[in-house]
C-alpha cells in the first residue's frame, strides 16, 4: 500500500519534471525567435523555417546546434510529461484505496480492511460510520461493522 502510494508520487513528480521543462526549453526557443526578430519578420513561418537551419551560437554553446533539436526536446518532454501526468490522475480516481480500521459491534474485534474511497464516498462516510452486513472475522456473526478510522 505505501510502495503504491510512493509510486505514484514519483511518477507525479517525474511527470511535472518532464512537463516543466519542456515548457522552459520551448520557452527558451520563443525567447530566441524573438530576439533574432522572427516575430517582427513579415513572414514568420518562413523566419522560424530558416531559424531552424540557422546555428543559434547562444543555445548551441559552440556544439553547433540549431533551433530545432531544442524545439523537438520540449514538445516531447512536454508531451511525454502531459501523459504521464493525465494517465496518473486517472489511475488515482480509479484504484485510490483507503484502509479502514473495522469494529465488530457484538465482540468488539477490529480489523483492518481496504475499501475505495469512491465506495465510502457513496455511503456517506464520515457522517455515515457503519457499514453493510459484513461477517465478522472472530465472532463470525453477520454484523454493521463500525468504522473506526480510516487512514492512507
Ligand atoms: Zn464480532
């Protein structure tokens, strides 16, 4: 449970990381494009076209680079970085997990159980503390068990 939750942090992380900086590397790109005026130019898709082929002595750092290698490394970090980020999210709605700290009413057991947070959602939890006819680990008897606590 805590190697899933930790997982998913990573990946959230990882996710942003990659996003960030695709944004700054696209970023830094527009940067250039307007300090070599192609947005003044009076055809600005051609201007970025030979911006593309012309080496940017800036960002090359004399290896030589053009615009286009850093154009194509931000929209794939920014993409890449997007879909982590959206398939995350969906996986969280779907699988997100609460353990819950169960109470028998009868003999007083308590046991832990995982429940969906969407299923504790939809019986009013945390107004609502009991739960539907459960049988009880130790007395065996069918009972409401008592939420006691919940936790991540
Ligand atoms: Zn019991």
């Amino acid at each position: 449970m805590r190697l899933t939750i930790l997982k998913k942090k990573s990946y959230y992380a990882l996710g942003l990381t990659l996003a960030i900086l695709g944004i700054i590397v696209l970023l830094v790109v527009v940067w250039r494009w307007w300090a070599t005026d192609v947005f003044s130019s009076p055809d600005i898709i051609s201007a970025i076209n030979s911006s593309f082929g012309n080496e940017d002595e800036l960002l090359g750092l004399g290896l030589g680079l053009s615009l286009l290698p850093y154009t194509i490394i931000g929209i794939i970090c920014l993409v890449v970085g997007s879909v982590i980020l959206v398939l995350r999210r969906e996986r969280v709605t779907v699988t997100e997990e609460v353990t819950t700290l169960l109470e028998c009413p009868l003999c007083k057991h308590r046991w832990e159980e995982s429940k969906s947070r969407t299923h504790l959602e939809s019986i009013g939890y945390p107004t609502v503390r009991t739960l539907s006819r459960h049988r009880c680990p130790k007395c065996a008897k069918f009972i409401r068990p008592k939420i006691v606590a919940t936790k991540k």
